[in-house]
C-alpha cells in the first residue's frame, strides 16, 4: 500500500488531505470528528478580530439539475469569541497529535496585531499558521484579506511580520482575484512564507431574483459580491497553481491546493501540478466529512496501480507538460472520428460544429429513419468540439494522423528551423 504521508512546508500530516478553512472548521468538535473520519489535516476557520456575521450568506449555482456545480458566500471569519478557539484548538491538538492543526489568521494590519495573534495561536498547539490574504468580501473593504494580498508590497511585509515571531512553518493562502498570481507568490516567499495555500474564493454574484430584484444571497432586499468556490472553480485553482509552479522563482516551493476538490481524482490534478496536500470546503459542506474514505482509498489504489510508493512519486509530473503555447507541436495532427454503433443519431454534433466551429460534420437521414453523421475530414481542424458535446462516451473520439515532418512550434515556424507539414485542417484555406 502506498505512503501517503505528507510534509507540506514543515506540517506532517497522515494524509494529503486537509480541510480548507471554513464552515467545517468552525468548532473543535467539527475537527475531531473530521480526523475521525480519515481528514490528514484541518485549517482552522480565520481568526481574528471580533466580527458579526449576516445571517443569509451563502448562495449557489446549479447546473442542469446537479446541486452547487459553485458556492457563494458573504461569511467572514469565525464570529466565535477567540478565547474559545484558542481552547479547542489546545483540545483538538492534544488528543490528535499526529494530524496538521493549521490555524488560519487575520487581522488588521499592524505589526504589534500579528505578533500578538501569531503568539496566541501557537501558544494553544498550532502546528502551523495560514495567512488569510484572500478574503474577497467584508474583510477586505476593511483592508484587511484581500486588500492585503492584491498587493504584492502588503502581502511581503505581512509575511515578515509573521516571521519575525513565528516559530512554526507560515502558509500564506493566495486570492485569486487578481491579474498574475506568481506576483503574489513570490512576494509572500520574499516575506519568508514557508509555503503558499491557493486558492481563495473569487468575486462573484450568483444570481438575481426575477421578482425582488435583489441579488442573492439576499439580506434584506439587498446583497454583496461574494466568493465563489466549489466544482466551478477547480480549473482557475488548479491554472494559478501551475502559474506557481512553472515559475523559476517559486517553482519546487511547497504549496497546499484549494479549489474545487471533491474527489480523489481532483487531488490527483492538484498533485501532479505540485501539491503536496490540498485543502477541501465546498464538497463536505455539500456531502460532509466521509467523503474522505473514498478520497484516501482511490488515492492510495492509483498509487498503487501506477507503481508509485509515495505521494512524493506523483507531485509535480505534470508540471513539465505545462507549456506556453509557442512551444506546442503544430504538427500534432487529429480528427475526430464516430463510432456508427455508438451514436444515438442525436445531431448535436452536427450542429454544433456546423454553427460553432468548423462546419467539417455532415448530416443525412439514414436508411433506418435515423440522423447519420460523418466527418469531413478535409474540414474538420480537430478542435475536440463534437467529442465534448457528444452525450455518448467513448463515440466521437479524435484520432491522431502522422505526418513525418517532425514537431514543429511557432518559435521554430516562424525562426524559419521547422517544416509545417501539410495539414488536411489547413486544406480548405487554398
Ligand atoms: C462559507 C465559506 C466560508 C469561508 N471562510 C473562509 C475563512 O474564514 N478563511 C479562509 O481562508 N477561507 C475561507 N473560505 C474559503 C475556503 O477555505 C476555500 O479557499 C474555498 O472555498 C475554495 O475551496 P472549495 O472549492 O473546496 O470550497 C470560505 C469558504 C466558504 C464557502
């Protein structure tokens, strides 16, 4: 069986999985009976200076009839008076010595304030500390989350505040509303951060009630923006943590991935792009803790299956196929191809790719009454299109064509060093 044992920035923890900072981290309670159910680690909900929280906060999308396909919320930081999280956090850490009890921090920005915090929280038994610069919402138009880590220069001299009292390893979770992410990361490796947690929730509006007018979550006829997070979310985390990651100057850096996570699977991602734990709210406040057994066992058997003993066998391999896109091979040749005793004779491809993309799909009636659909291979340019709105797996699927001439990039077509081969997607342009 696999070790799926972690160190993330100095943090041992059982499992790479963690619990992101939020409502399943809001009580010692909540956390105990998280390890209990296989959770590798847990940051505490943030810390900080006493807030009040409205009581409509949170909000969703649906897709189709799938519930919170992404979660909004306008929640602050924990409204529970701090001398009882210190407590529990003394609680939690003493009966489970052996998982992560990361302790996430926020307050104003004053030296003397994270000094005293940052004390406070490894006094009560915190493994570690996570700095939340990425609250998009309430905390931030108090300068404070977001305000905060939407500026290099604050995220840098924060971080080195830290340090300065730290005796455990600092985390410094990212927000993702902002333009370069890798600006944000090298400032808080610069402040001395010993790793970086990504991602925070995104500036979003969920939706409008077509009858009140009023933006959701409501409170009382009116709204705020809010973070979004959950399944939307996990292809911008999982971008900004590549951006991180494929960065000369942050690139091997220890970083703990958020966004999206639900499955093994999408653990999986976040590792092969250089994650050494990831971090989970929206699934378990959707499905709860035991969503960690099927996350631990499929872990554990893809490791197994691809002959890997450690986590540590699987971080990172992705993060040499990430690429900027003047380096891929124009070359690289495919057309999609359907499988006849597959198709439902739908036409959605049809369709799709006649009014969409590349009009390289025809269709006919067939003999039997039904649409038949066939590739014009001249036309088509092997975008991928058909094969994604296809509902039947496994029937379009796109096929790779050879061509001798050898890979070929932009740098190398337009520096005159590499041969286009005659593509047939090219053929309808002459
Ligand atoms: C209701 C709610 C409250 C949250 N509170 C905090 C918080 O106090 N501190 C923090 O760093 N992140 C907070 N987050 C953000 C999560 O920790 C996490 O970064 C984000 O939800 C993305 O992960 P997910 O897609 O698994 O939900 C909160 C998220 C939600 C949904």
């Amino acid at each position: 069986m696999a070790d799926l044992r972690v160190n993330t920035a100095g943090i041992s923890s059982p499992n790479p999985f963690w619990l992101a900072s939020a409502p399943p981290t809001n009580t010692g309670d909540q956390i105990k009976r998280a390890f209990d159910a296989g959770w590798g680690g847990a940051v505490w909900k943030t810390l900080g200076e006493p807030i009040v929280n409205t009581w409509s906060r949170y909000s969703a999308v649906d897709l189709n009839g799938q519930k919170i396909m992404g979660l909004n919320n306008i929640e602050l930081i924990t409204d529970r008076p701090l001398h009882v999280n210190l407590r529990e956090i003394t609680e939690v850490k003493k009966q489970y010595p052996k998982h992560a009890v990361v302790v996430s921090l926020m307050v104003e920005s004053k030296r003397e304030a994270w000094h005293t915090i940052v004390k406070q929280a490894e006094d009560a038994g915190a493994d570690g500390l996570e700095l939340n610069f990425g609250c998009p919402h309430g905390m931030s138009e108090r300068g404070m989350g977001a305000a905060v880590g939407q500026v290099p220069d604050y995220t840098c001299q924060i971080t080195t505040w830290v340090k300065e009292v730290a005796r455990t390893p600092v985390l410094v979770k990212l927000t993702p509303n902002i333009t370069d992410v890798r600006y944000a990361a090298r400032a808080a490796f610069n402040g001395g951060a010993d790793g970086v947690s990504l991602i925070n929730t995104i500036n979003s509006i969920t939706g409008i009630d077509l009858d009140t007018f009023a933006p959701r979550p409501t409170v009382a006829g009116k709204s705020s923006h809010g973070g979004y997070c959950g399944p939307a979310v996990k292809p911008i985390a999982l971008n900004m943590v590549s951006a991180i990651a494929t960065d000369p100057a942050t690139a091997g850096k220890p970083i703990s991935g958020i966004g999206g996570i639900s499955t093994w699977r999408d653990a999986a991602e976040f590792i092969l792009l250089g994650c050494t734990s990831v971090q989970v709210c929206t699934a378990v406040m959707h499905y709860g803790f035991r969503i960690v057994e099927d996350m631990i066992d499929g872990l554990s058997n893809y490791l197994d299956e691809k002959g890997l003993q450690t986590v540590y066998d699987l971080r990172g391999r992705s993060v040499e196929r990430v690429r900027d896109w003047k380096e891929l091979d124009l070359n690289y040749v495919v057309n999609a191809s359907i499988d006849q005793d597959k198709c439902i004779g739908c036409g959605l491809c049809y369709t799709a790719c006649n009014d969409g993309a590349h009009q390289a799909i025809s269709a006919a009636r067939a003999d039997n009454g039904r649409t038949r659909v066939d590739v014009i291979t001249d036309a088509c340019v092997g975008c991928n299109l058909c094969s994604l709105v296809c509902p039947v797996n496994g029937c379009i699927t796109m096929k790779q064509i050879p061509t001798d001439a050898g890979a070929c990039s932009w740098e190398q077509h337009t520096g005159g060093t590499g041969k286009l081969a005659p593509r047939p997607q090219d053929k309808h342009f002459t």
